[in-house]
C-alpha cells in the first residue's frame, strides 16, 4: 500500500494552492479502478474522486504554473486517462499513476487537500453561512460592530462579513464623522464598485435631483441599480448627519418575503421568478436599461436575488393576460413588503454605517421635512467576490480548511 520513501514527499505534495488544507482524518482504505479511487477515512466517511477530475486537478510543475499556481494542463490535448495504479504513500497522501494513451503521469494528492474537496464537506462548509431569513425580530438580534475592532482586528472583520453573508445586513458603530469615510470601511475588503453615480453618492436634498434619492421623498423598499445587468452586491450607507423630522430608514429581508410568498400563492411566485420586467435610469446623460426576473433561484429554487425598484421600473409591455397576471403579483409582493412584520426599521445615527446585501435585503426610507434640520448620507458599493476572499483569507492566516 505505501508508496516509496521520496525524502521530496515528506512534507506532503504540493497542491498549488494558497488555502491550508488541514485535516484530523488519515486515509485508511483505498481502493481503485481505471475510472477512479476511492478513499475511507479514519472518521468512517469514503470519498470518491473520479479519474478525469484527479488528472484535470493535478498540482505538479507539468500541470500547473510553478509560481503563478495556475491549471497549464489542458485536457482536451490528452488521451481520456484511466487509473492503472494508486497507493498511499508513507506521509499519508495519495499517489495516482494514469495512463493516457500512449504516456503515463504520476499525481500526488496531499490528503488535507482530498478532503477538503470531498464533496460532501464541500457541501456541509458551504452551509457555515447559509442565509437565516428574518422579519422584524431581526432589531434585537442585529449585528452591531464597533468600527476601529472592524478596521484592526481580523475577528472584527470576520464578524461582520459572518453577519453579512447570514443576515444580508451589519452596522457599523463608531465610524469617525468624516466625509469620505465609508471609502476606508469599503477598502477594508476591497475596492470600490463605482457606478454612473461614481464612487460614492450622497444622500442628500437637492433642488434639481436627478433621482428619487435625492429629495426628501419617502422611498419605497428597493434594491438599488435594479436598471442593471449586475447590481451591485453589496451597499455601504453611512450617516454623517441627521437631525431632520422623519428620514427613518427601512429594511426587509427579501429573501423572507419571496419564501412566504411561494408557501402562500406559488403561481405568483412562479410568475415573478420567470417573467422579466424592465428597469432603466435616464437623465441627461445616460439611458441604462435591462429586463430581468423581480425573483431569481437557481436550478434547485433557491434563492439567488430579489430585483425590484419601483421608480427604476420600465414601461414594460406584457400581452394582457400576462400583464394582468404581472400587476396582481408584483403587488402581492409589494403589500407584503409594506407589511411591518417583515421591517426594520432604524434610525440611522451619525457615525453608524449599515452595510446590506442589494441582493436580498431591500431599502428605503420615510419622508422626512427637509427644512426641518440636517440629513447627509453617504453610499457606495463593494462586490461580493471581495467579501468571500477576505473570509478566505482570514482562514487562510488561521490555517483553517481552504
Ligand atoms: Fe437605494
């Protein structure tokens, strides 16, 4: 069963990866054929790799760039491999020997590495964040972050990106009462999204807006840039004054609204999760349109994004059946959005910054009387993508499962 003592395999195969990938389980079985291995595990658990992802996956210089770490191998150039050997060498990790046609490769599979890419821990890592839908029990149970434990320790930040990938929504308390400011929050996990209303806005009255935003309307729940192919992921609104009558903000977990209401009226459901609406932004400048589903779940129905922005939405033309059918959902919806069971309600206080998934948690705000006072926010937008890369990242400084 053991491979040979290659004083080069004492520290394990290199996987090509950045990520630790440690595990308390050895392998204690294996077995194999031409179309894979398969592996038991001190914890009981068997994982099956198949041959054409064990050759697609391996780690060595032939296969992947030496310093940049990235696939050079391309499959499509090589005869389909089957498995002509496989054995557990004296580290414990896995050497695989493929024939490809003609020629023949050896892979080495640290087993820190195989296992985390069994696919049910794959699976059963992915729920460490699964979305917890919320209604308005949510205000007791809102995640609160002190700003300078956010900025310098790595816990703080891993809190409030756990609370955001859970929840959809995090404050930040203590951020200092400085414009601009909310730019170093959002630098904290990568860069600034910028959109037709550049890298940041702000909330503010003005006599001649160009947007809903920018007055001192009430605003409806929404998600911003709905006009938008790709919205944003994720929105910063930091308060650096307000002192107005009314201005409350408002938010509601979409996702909690649309399970509701695919429990309750599943044809209403259906029909917002396949039938595009139009949204578009025009001013003076610019005319930025798309069509696109006010619900969006994946092949297995899960939720993917929640789209809907009442001011942004088009003059979208639906034959009349559809188009009766489209005004009943969208409003079933919509009144269910207004219902205050699902809202939270806040009274945003200078220096405290939400930050809030824009596909999932919708926004909006009460009127307020301008002339009553001060009210200055300012917004921005970060990606997802950088979100989930500095989780990885803490991991990775903490050696945990890549
Ligand atoms: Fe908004």
């Amino acid at each position: 069963m053991l491979a040979s003592d290659d004083p080069a395999l004492t520290s394990g195969p290199a996987m090509a990866d950045f990520a630790p990938h440690v595990t308390p389980y050895s392998i204690v079985s294996l077995q194999f054929d031409p179309k894979g291995v398969t592996l038991g595990w001190s914890d009981g658990r068997s994982s099956r790799f198949h041959v054409l992802w064990l050759r697609d996956n391996c780690a060595c210089s032939q296969c992947r760039h030496p310093i940049a770490l990235e696939r050079t191998y391309i499959f499509i150039d090589h005869a389909a491999p089957v498995v002509t050997s496989a054995e557990v060498d004296s580290r414990g990790d896995l050497e695989v020997r493929f024939q490809q046609g003609p020629d023949s490769h050896v892979s080495r599979f640290s087993h820190g590495w195989l296992r985390t890419h069994d696919l049910a821990e794959s699976l059963a890592r992915a729920g460490d964040f699964t979305p917890q839908p919320w209604d308005n029990q949510i205000a007791k149970r809102l995640r609160r972050i002190d700003y300078s434990h956010y900025m310098a320790d790595p816990e703080g930040v891993r809190a409030w990106v756990a609370a955001l990938k859970v929840h959809g929504v995090v404050l930040l308390e203590g951020v200092p009462q400085v414009s601009r400011q909310l730019l170093e929050a959002a630098k904290r996990i990568g860069p600034v999204r910028p959109s037709n209303f550049g890298e940041y806005y702000d909330v503010v009255s003005m006599p001649k807006p160009n947007a809903s935003a920018y007055t001192s309307m009430g605003l409806e729940l929404h998600t911003d840039l709905a006009n938008w192919r790709y919205p944003p992921d994720i929105q910063l609104l930091f308060c650096l004054k307000s002192n107005v009558e009314g201005g409350d903000s408002v938010f509601a977990d979409g996702f909690r609204v649309a399970e509701d209401l695919r429990d309750t009226d599943r044809e209403a459901f259906d029909l917002l999760a396949t039938q595009p609406v139009e949204y578009r932004f025009h001013d003076a400048s610019c005319d930025i349109r798309t069509s696109a589903t006010l619900i969006e779940t994946d092949r297995g129905g899960n939720l993917q994004r929640i789209r809907f922005n009442n001011w942004l939405r088009g003059a979208t033309v639906f034959p009349e059946p559809v188009l009766e059918q489209m005004y009943a959902a969208i409003g079933k919806l919509w009144r269910m959005l207004r219902d205050p069971k699902y809202q939270l309600h806040l009274r945003l206080r200078p220096g405290e910054l939400i930050a809030y998934d824009n596909h999932r948690v919708l926004h909006g705000r009460a009127p307020f009387e301008a002339a009553s006072g001060e009210r200055h926010l300012q917004g921005c937008y970060i990606n997802r993508e950088d979100v989930d890369s500095v989780l990885r990242m803490l991991d990775r400084s903490a050696g945990a499962p890549g």
